[in-house]
C-alpha cells in the first residue's frame, strides 16, 4: 500500500510518502506558518522524488490536531480534497498518538503534551484529549520523576516547570521528536482502515480566539 500523510499542526510542516511499512521519503520544515504556500509544493516534490504520480496513491492521512486552526486546516482541507478527487480513502490521526508513537523506551513513560498557551496543554486522559494546566499536568506525573520523558511542544513552552517537577531527564528529548512527524502518521496509517474524504474531521478542542470572544 502506498501512503501519503500529511502533518502542519503547528509551526513545523511535515510530509511523508511509504510503501507497505518503509517510509520512501520525507520532508520536514520548521520555518514558521507558512504551511498553505509550502504544503502542495512539497506533496509535488516528494511524489517527484519517489517516482510515484499522485494517481499511485492508495491511502492518503493527515492529523486531525489539536494545534493551531489555521494550521490543522491546510493539511486536512488538501488531504480532503486530494481524497475527494481521485477517490481514495483518508485516514486522521490525533498528533498526540503521533507523538506517542514515534518513541518507544523500554520501562520509561512516554506521554505527549502539546501546549495549548495560557499555560495550559493538551493531553490525553482516559482516550479523550483534553486542556489542563501546565501546573496540574506536572503535578499528575510527578511520581515518575525522572523515569518519564515528555514529548510535544510543551516542552520547549514549559521546560521550567516540567523539569523542575519531572527532572530534567523529562526535557531531555532531541528536538525534532517533539514535533509530529509525517513519517510516523504515514506507517501508523498502513494499519488504519480508510474512510471516506467526508468523514475526517479536524480535532479542535477549544474555541478560536475570534470565537470565544
């Protein structure tokens, strides 16, 4: 099967290609919001580089947030489209199980947060995703203190408080791992069955600024 996903929930852009459990290539770029001028290039380049054309595509998969509004509906609003054109399934992942999924240690949790500003992040409890603050999140996790390792952007937002209550060994990730990445979507979605273009949605947990004012 061959996967193309799709990620700009946030500042970072990532886009992945993969046949049947290999990622064939990947593209990652932290330059800022700049994602609805960036992303339909990439998608053109990276098909360029695999040899594929866009008809190739078995499966197409994008995440659903939470982040930010406009960047969670670059991806999804092409992903849908791309989809809805050539008549393919589509798949949407939730970027904390991304996130989840691209490391695994033995004997060490691994728990994703990503920050929701107004020091609060989102976080999985219970399967549902939900907004909590910063402070109580640290608290909930403070009996693993050093035998937990938290990645998603909340890190780099909150790296005071959480090592501060973690241990610094909870803020020790290498960078690129806090950002959900493509590839990681792309393989997770070879074992996801494919929905129509009408039925992913983008997870938006909270109201917009515009919104709730």
């Amino acid at each position: 099967m061959k996967i193309l996903a799709a990620e700009s929930s946030g500042l970072s852009l990532s886009v992945a290609v993969s046949e049947n459990g290999r990622i064939i290539c990947e593209y990652f770029f932290n330059a800022g919001m700049i994602h609805s001028e960036t992303l339909l290039p990439v998608i053109k380049n990276i098909l360029k580089e695999a040899g594929w054309k866009l008809e190739d595509i078995d499966q197409f998969a994008v995440s659903s947030g939470p982040g930010s509004f406009t960047g969670i509906r670059v991806a999804m609003t092409t992903v849908k489209t791309l989809a809805q054109s050539l008549n393919k399934p589509a798949v949407s992942v939730d970027c904390l199980s991304i996130l989840e999924e691209s490391i695994k240690l033995p004997k060490i949790k691994i728990v994703a947060a990503i920050d929701a500003l107004r020091n609060e992040v989102f976080v999985k409890q219970n399967k549902e995703i939900i907004i909590m603050p910063v402070a109580k999140f640290a608290e909930r996790n403070k009996k693993h203190k050093n035998n937990i390792i938290v990645i998603g952007s909340a890190v780099n937002a909150y790296k005071t408080v959480l090592s501060k209550n973690l241990g610094n060994f909870a803020v020790s990730i290498p960078e690129k791992f806090n950002f959900p990445q493509a590839s990681v979507l792309a393989l997770m979605a070879e074992k996801i069955k494919g929905k129509s273009f009408e039925k992913i949605e983008p997870l938006y947990v909270r109201k917009s600024w515009a919104e709730e004012k």
